[in-house]
C-alpha cells in the first residue's frame, strides 16, 4: 500500500512503491552516480575492439572508411556538381558530425532494454543510463575530431575566431543528441522494433541532411530553406561547416541548434522519466 506521506527524517534508502522521485532529489540521485557515469563508459571504450587487431583504432576507422566509400562513390567514380568547393573536408565534417548523433541516440534507444538484469537489481536513476552511454560517445568523439582537425588544416584552412566555438556547438549537438537518446530509450522500452526501425530513419535522415551535398546549391528560396532547420541534424551539420571551414549558415541555423538542444532535452527528460516506475517490469 502506499502512501502520500513525507518520508521521515531518518530515512533509511525505502522509499514507497509506485512513488515517482521528485525532480531534485532526481538530479542529485544523478549527481551522487557521476562516477558510475563516467567511469562505465571509459571501461567500455577500452574493452572494445580488445580482442581484433588494430583494438581502439577502430574508433576512427569507421567513420574514416565512411567518408572514404562516399568520397570514392560520389568524388570519383560518379562525381556530381555537389555546389562545393574541397569536397573531402565538406564530406567529412558533415559525416563525423552526422555519425556522432546518430551514435549516441542508437546506443541510447538500446541503453534500457540491454539493462534490464541491472535494473530488476538495483535501484538507482534510469536515467543514469542513456547518461553514461553519451558520456561515453563523447568520449569517443574525441579522436574523431582530431581527425577532422587534420582534413580540415591539411585543405588550407587556418584557424579563425568562429573556432572559438567549437565547445559551444559540441555541448548543444550533445544535449540534442542525448534528449533524442532519452526520448528513444523510452519508446524502445515500449516498442522494441523502434531499434530495427532507427538505421532506416537514420539512413533517410542522412540523405536528406545536406551530409552528402550543399543544400544551397539546389534549393534557391530562402523559406524552403528555412524549413530545413525543422531537420535537428542538418542544422548541425551546418554549424559544424560553418564554424570550422565558413561554409554558408545564416541566424536561422544558429537559433535553431540553440533551441533543439534545449527544447530535446528537457521533452526527452520529461518523458523518460515519466515510465521511470516501468523499466524492467516484466508485465
């Protein structure tokens, strides 16, 4: 049976059954666990790929060997008017930006439903999880974006003023990503096919992202283009060319990454934690 009642001063890690948690004492339950959220992923990291060949490389092989399939098909064997200039730096930028979302909102849709012995055990935030699983795709992002330092200093470009915005576009494209993995990770709980279902979404969202092209180029009217910021993941794209290589962006984009990184996490933690008293029940 359970009860309104406050809790005792003395209380003792009971809490009543069916009782949501409120929010502050939420976010220091969340606090308390940094340690879990960040030393977890790290662990991870290390762990995979331990036992292939070339381990941890692998890391920065997979988004290499993408942009390498896409720049050898569209850059050399049918190369297309793409309405850019340095090809290989604009195709990197946009797929390493594009692969890192698309990384941690995966891993999140999957970061419930793959705990589940964790979860019947313990008591403990849920959302501790999604969590630790973007602190480790962040993690990850880091040789990627040496990577894409190099490509984009080899092709001539030096360092300007908008760089000084590198953390500012990562932390926003980091909130958005992780509202999305918390969003995902809910709805997977509920309807498991939502992870046979996220490669297709992620592959139309790819297409249809300016990753493999310049949508300026092809679109000429600026309200069609406008529209294009109610797409998360070519708003940024953009910025990432914007700030690193000054490719074309205008305020709309700008606003636009504000907003979805603040608007995705706060819906995608209302949301999650609204069936925080039904992960892992069984019926």
């Amino acid at each position: 049976m359970t009860t309104n009642a406050p809790l005792p001063q003395s209380y003792d890690g009971l809490f009543p059954v069916g009782r949501s948690t409120p929010l502050g004492e939420y976010l220091r339950e969340l606090w308390v666990r940094r340690d879990y959220i960040v030393r977890v992923p790290l662990a991870e990291l290390r762990s995979q790929n331990a036992h292939t060949l070339l381990g941890g490389i692998w890391l920065i092989l997979n988004p290499l060997l993408q942009v390498g399939v896409y720049f050898l098909v569209f850059g050399v064997i049918m190369p297309i008017d793409r309405g850019v200039d340095s090809y290989l730096v604009f195709l990197t930028l946009g797929v390493f930006a594009f692969h890192y979302s698309q990384r941690v909102i995966s891993d999140g849709a999957r970061s419930v439903v793959s705990s589940m012995g964790l979860i019947r055990t313990l008591r403990f935030p849920r959302a501790t999880l999604p969590l630790s699983n973007s602190v480790g795709q962040a993690v990850a992002f880091g040789p990627v974006f040496a990577v894409m330092l190099v490509v984009v200093l080899a092709h001539g470009n030096v360092p300007t003023v908008r760089w000084l915005l590198l953390p500012v576009l990562f932390g926003l494209q980091t909130l958005f990503s992780l509202g999305a993995s918390l969003l995902t990770a809910r709805f997977n709980h509920l309807y498991r096919d939502l992870e046979n279902l996220l490669p297709f979404v992620f592959r139309l969202l790819f297409y249809v992202s300016g990753v493999l092209y310049s949508v300026d180029h092809y679109v000429d009217e600026a309200l069609l283009r406008a529209l294009f910021a109610l797409n998360p993941m070519y708003v940024y794209v953009t910025a990432w060319r914007w700030v690193m290589v000054g490719g074309p962006a205008t305020a709309v984009e700008g606003l636009a990454a504000v907003a979805w990184a603040l608007v995705t996490l706060v819906v995608g933690f209302a949301v999650f934690r609204a069936g925080e008293n039904t992960y892992g029940r069984t019926g």
